[in-house]
C-alpha cells in the first residue's frame, strides 16, 4: 500500500485501507516500508527536528498510550526513531538512519514491560530501540502516516507500507 500525504496536509490518504485496518489486538505490528525521493526535505527552521509518523497503534487513546515509528529528514538523510506516549508523557529515541529506496522491515513488538521497535535492512543489519510499556492491554488502533509536528508536507510525499 502506497500512503500518499498531499502537499500542505498533514494526513495521508488510503481511506479504505485504514477503515479494514483500523483497530490493533495484538502485542506485534510488522510492516516491510520503503522511502524514496519524496521523502526528502529541507527545513531551517526549529520544526526540523520534529518527527513526522509512520505506523504504529495506540493502547488506548494515542496520546496517552501509543507505540509508533517515526522519521524526518535532517541533512538530505531519512532518520528512524521510536516514538511513543507512555501515561501521557511522549518519548522519542533515535533508532537509525536508514537508505532511500531500499526496503527495510520495521517491527513494533510489545514483551512485557517493554516496546521494542525494530529496523531490519535487506542487508540483515538490525537496530532496536526498547522503550517501556505502562499496560499490559493490546486493543487498541492502528495509527497511520501523518506529517509533522507543527508544518504540513512541503510536497507530495510518498511511503510504501506492506503488511508483514
């Protein structure tokens, strides 16, 4: 599934796609993800550093519990984080810098007490990121590609999702 966030927008569109998807039962999502040119962008200013999102779910509502890959574009480079809200207070660590128009496999993977968030290259190279986990439920909803922080997409910008 090819997610497309228009120019100026925020939300990415596949709204078919996200109604058949949208609710999340599981301690695991797998999607294989590959960024290409579109995913480039310059930003000067102190919104740069935001991080856009990829996939993930909530436990709950998302800004209270939610577990999801992230990504910006710093210096021409596609940066991978792990981004969550824990009781309402939002984490985000550095995961990798990954290569445009290669696939990579992210996982999110609840164990325990612990969210473990996955990169896996095509070359079999492996960076994880665990981060804790404040319940123990799994329902809850899938949450898609949104752009920003606080600007909208500089241009169209497209991010191929498939189902693991």
């Amino acid at each position: 599934m090819i997610f497309t966030i228009e120019k100026n927008h925020h939300y990415s569109d596949g709204f078919i796609y996200k109604i058949l998807n949208a609710f999340h039962d599981s301690n695991r999502m797998a999607y294989f993800v590959k960024f290409n040119e579109s995913t480039l962008y310059s930003d000067e200013t102190v919104d740069r550093f935001d991080v856009n999102k990829l996939f993930g779910f909530s436990i709950g509502l998302h800004h209270n519990n939610s577990y999801r890959f992230g990504w910006n574009c710093l210096d021409g480079k596609i940066h991978i984080y792990a981004y969550s809200y824990i009781k309402g207070v939002r984490t985000i660590d550095e995961i990798c810098v990954i290569e445009n128009d290669k696939e990579h496999k992210f996982i999110i993977r609840i164990n325990g007490d612990k969210a473990i968030f996955t990169v896996v290259s095509e070359d079999y190279e492996i960076h994880q990121v665990t981060q804790l986990v404040s319940t123990s439920k799994f329902f809850g909803y899938c949450l898609w590609p949104y752009f920003g922080g606080n600007k909208t997409a500089p241009h169209r910008i497209s991010i191929e999702l498939d189902k693991n």
